[in-house]
C-alpha cells in the first residue's frame, strides 16, 4: 500500500500503511513491558502519559487494545519495528530500539504529546494502522554542548538530554573544561571550581566587539549532578561522553592551579578565568606533574562517565610557549622527539595509553594527527573532511562534524538579521545536504566513519534561548542526516523534509523549544541599518570569519 510519512523526523526506513482503521488510546489503554523493556515503559508513563492523560496502567501480557514493548534480537540492535493495529506492539533489537520506536510513537500521537502536561484530557487519540520498520544508518548521532564558554545551568542539560532523544540522536558530547571555566566539580583538586568555574566579566558578541558584559558569570556541576545527568541520558539510551580539553584552551585550569602552565615563561599566577573569544596562548606545560595532575582528574572523570570514548581536547593548541620554556625544550631533547608538534603527540599518547589501559578509548580533535596519531585514538574531524579522511586511511575511527557543514553556532542566514551573525552561513537546507562519508573514502575505510555530531559552541549563546534558536531546527535536518537512509546529498528531497517539519514545528512549540522562525527573525520589519549592527557587535557585517 501508498507509504504515509505521518511527518516523521527524522524519516524511518519504511512506513507501510495496513488499513484505513484506527488505534485509539484510551484513558484505560494498558502497557505491556516484556522483559528488558521496563525503563521505556516509565518513559512512555511519566512522557507521553502525562501529556496526553492517558495514565497507560501496566497489563497482563493477553491484554486486548493494548499497548506492548518488547525486545526481539533478530532486529538491529538500535532498529525497531513498530505496529498499530488493534494493539500497538513496538519490538525492538534491544530496549535502545523499543526506545526509539518510543519516540517514534509519540510523534505519531501529535504535537500535544510533547508537552509536560496535558492541555486538552478530552480530545481524541487516535493513530491510524501502519507498520514502521526502522534502523539508524549510523550508531553515533551525537551534538556537542559547550558548557565552558556559558554555563548550562543543569535543568537546561537535562532538556537538552530530552531534545536529543526526541531526535533519536544518543551521544551527548559535554564540553566541560576550557579557558573560560572549568564545569566539573573534581574533589581532588577543589580550586578546578572554586576558581576556575567563575569569570568577571565576558566579551559580548564576535571576538572583535567592543562590548563586555561587565558581570560575573559561571557555575559548575557537582559530582552528583554529573551523576544524575550521565543516569538521566542512559535512561533515554544517549551516553554521555565527557571532553577534558588538553593541552591547549586550559587558562581556566591554569588560572586556578598556576603551576599546571609554562611558568618559565609567563607570570602563571597573573592568570584568571579568560573573558574573551579566541585561540588561546596559555598551554599546559609538559611535565609529569601535569601528567599526574590530569590523570588524576581523569580518574574521577571515569569513576562518573561508564563512556567507553573519553574526549582529550587536543585542538588549538599554539606551541609559542613551548618553543621559548627551556623546561619543554629539554623535554623535547629528553624524548628524541622532532618538535613541538611531536610533544603534543606525546601529551595525547600518555593518555591514549593510559586511557586502555583502563579499558577506554582516547577521542580527540582532528589536530591531534599533527605530529602522528596515537595508536588507539579516534578524530573528530572538525576542520573540515581531511583529517577523517586521513584518520580513516590509516585505521582509525572517525566522527564527522565539520565546521563547515555542522557548527550550529554559525548563523543561518546572510546580511545582519541573525541576532549574532558569526560564521558560515549555513541553512536548514545546508544542514539537511551534509554527508558525513566523504566520498573518497574506500567501503572498508568508510565503516571507521562511526557516525556524525553537531557542535554548539556557546561564545555567542548567554543562555538557552539562543541555544535554542541556533540549535533548531537544524538539529532536525541533522538528525535525519544521522539517523535515515538518505541519499546522496544533491538527490535529496528537501521540500519534503520542509514539509514534514510544518508538523515538527509543532512538536517543538509542544515542547517550548525557541527554534529560529522559518522565515527569520525578523519577518514583518525591514532590517536594520548595517551601520547600527556594526556598531553593536563589532565585527563586519560581510565576511565574517569563519569561526569565533
Ligand atoms: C574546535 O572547534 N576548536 C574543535
């Protein structure tokens, strides 16, 4: 029979409609949880339940009309098949597919599903018979929070926690540590927050602005909200993978433990918490007291994040004080190795190693190839496609979020009407025509290509309404990028996703997301004189540079 989208985003494999009868969910509607599927089961309770009043009380497994989850281990591990009929039966490959094809439920239920409680008890719920077969194209779908540059107050992560599973995306990359503040609380070395985790002042805008907002800013996460964060995305199938930036963008650390910076060559301890933009200058120094300091950091890092990829940073990292700290240039001469860049590569290599040894694996930025990859490393290849392509030639895994195509920070449209319009213009379109597999790649070496993530970079972003506004709705378009079988980018049918999202954007209304209007923000006014917009944010109006 004729295929029925039902608006889904992001869009299943197949979608086969079986009837013109409908499944209606009723206040006395039960749920059926087999085995292993308990967790979706109260997810589907205190969710959807909630929203829709339809309490959804537990059932005997013969119950009629009913609800029922189940595992079925010949379907794909994330795949699920999900069937209205009489009942609604979701089987999945594991309770990670019972839980998408959750999600994939809820969309079908309509927009009033999102919300946190119910709007309208009485209204009707009805979902016409289809059968849903579904699978992700790729196991990593993550976005990236820079919680550094502004602090995400807990209750916005876990919202943001929500956002990602509702886009079926299941790896939450926590930026937690940069020269604008250290957002993890360590108990070993408690200076981390108590002097790293607040600024006085912040640049705002563009990196060349003018302007400071003139008050302190920060917050950081105590071990226990870490703990609850990391439970609360496993209990919505998305794991946590925790980013301690090394060597470089460390002033927040260095600023509260000064002897962890090259302090043969700069006054260390004049050092506070950075309040601009930019590439920054104060490194950690290469020695085994700093190696020591950060293994012990990262030992309480694993002891809260069951991630098997630990994220090292590695990116940005200006070698200038290496170059003129007799203490790093005797270590070069110490180790044999050629250069600066080999020191870093010895940086990364220490906690490569370290990290198996503990049965983790190291991630990081695409420039920790310069000067030889770690054995075990895998890149997030960010300054375009070339350093996964590299990666991947040589055996290594790769995450694709490239600056160019997956930088939510950047803006969405050209000319001044973005409220800060820094970076690659790059449209719901743009985003929904990114490929994460570069095509040069070989089949044996495209499977290192483990998935894709988008990056929020928060310089720009004070606080959740402008993370909301960069972050959607191309997160959508993203997400349909990692998760269907798409395919090539210029074959596919964006005005059918511009579609299906006229129904998404209800679902984020449902949820309060402040998503960027489709027509801009500015829609009834003609925009304002460039003149004035340079003035305010300092930074021109026409090429602007690519990042921040
Ligand atoms: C990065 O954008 N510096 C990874």
């Amino acid at each position: 029979m004729a295929k029925t989208s039902a608006d889904l985003i992001p869009a299943p494999l197949s979608v086969e409609d079986t009837g013109d009868r409908t499944f209606v969910l009723a206040v006395d509607t039960a749920l059926v949880a087999g085995p292993g599927t308990e967790g979706v089961a109260h997810w589907l309770r205190s969710t959807v339940g909630t929203a829709l009043a339809r309490p959804l009380p537990p059932g005997e497994p013969g119950a009629e009309r009913a609800v029922r989850l189940r595992v079925d281990p010949a379907l794909a591990p994330e795949g699920y098949r999900l069937t209205v009929a009489d009942s609604v039966e979701i089987a999945g490959g594991s309770a990670a597919g019972v839980f998408w094809g959750a999600q994939t439920l809820r969309q079908l239920l309509g927009p009033d599903a999102f919300r946190r409680a119910c709007a309208d008890p009485g209204a009707a719920r009805g979902i016409g018979w289809r059968v849903i077969e579904d699978a992700p194209r790729f196991g990593w779908r993550g976005m990236l929070l820079d919680v550094s540059r502004y602090f995400m107050p807990k209750e916005g992560v876990l919202r943001q926690l929500d956002l990602l599973a509702a886009h079926k995306l299941n790896v939450f990359h926590f930026h937690l540590t940069d020269d604008q503040g250290w957002r993890i609380e360590i108990l070993r070395h408690p200076r981390l927050t108590e002097v790293g985790s607040w600024r006085a002042r912040t640049k705002y805008g563009h990196r060349a602005s003018e302007l400071w907002d003139e008050k302190p800013h920060g917050g950081f996460y105590t071990q226990d909200d870490i703990r609850e964060i990391v439970a609360y995305a496993a209990e919505r199938h998305i794991t946590v993978v925790p980013e301690i930036d090394l060597p470089g963008h460390s002033q927040a650390a260095i600023s509260a433990y000064p002897e962890l910076g090259n302090t043969d060559v700069v006054d260390t301890a004049a050092l506070s918490v950075w309040d601009t933009w930019g590439v920054n200058p104060n490194i950690l120094a290469p020695t085994e007291d700093v190696l020591r300091f950060y293994e012990g950091v990262l030992e309480e890092v694993l002891a809260l994040f069951p991630s098997r990829f630990v994220h090292i940073g590695g990116d940005e990292c200006p070698k200038d004080q290496w170059k003129e700290s007799p203490t790093a240039q005797a270590r070069i001469r110490e180790l044999g190795l050629a250069g600066e860049d080999e020191l870093q590569s010895w940086f990364i290599r220490h906690f490569d190693r370290w990290l198996a040894d503990r049965g983790r694996r190291l991630i990081g930025w695409d420039e920790i190839l310069e000067g030889g990859l770690a054995p075990g490393a895998t890149v997030s290849s960010w300054r375009g496609y070339r350093g996964g392509v590299e990666a991947a030639r040589a055996g290594h895994d790769v995450v694709m979020c490239p600056e160019q195509q997956v930088y939510l920070d950047h803006r969405q449209a050209d000319g001044p009407d973005e409220p800060m319009p820094i970076g690659y213009v790059r449209t719901l379109e743009d985003v929904y025509r990114f490929e994460p597999v570069p095509p040069q790649l070989t089949p044996e070496e495209a499977a290192h290509v483990l998935g894709t993530q988008a990056n929020v970079w928060t310089e720009v972003m004070q606080g959740q309404g402008r993370v909301d506004y960069q972050v959607f709705p191309r997160l959508a378009a993203f997400a349909e990028v990692a998760w269907s079988a798409l395919p090539a980018p210029a074959e596919r049918d964006f005005t059918a996703f511009a579609g299906r999202m006229e129904t998404h954007y209800r679902r984020l209304d449902a949820l309060g997301v402040g998503y960027r209007p489709p027509g801009g923000p500015l829609p009834w006014q003609k925009r304002p004189a460039p003149e004035k917009m340079k003035g305010g944010l300092g930074r021109p109006i026409d090429g602007s540079p690519p990042n921040v």
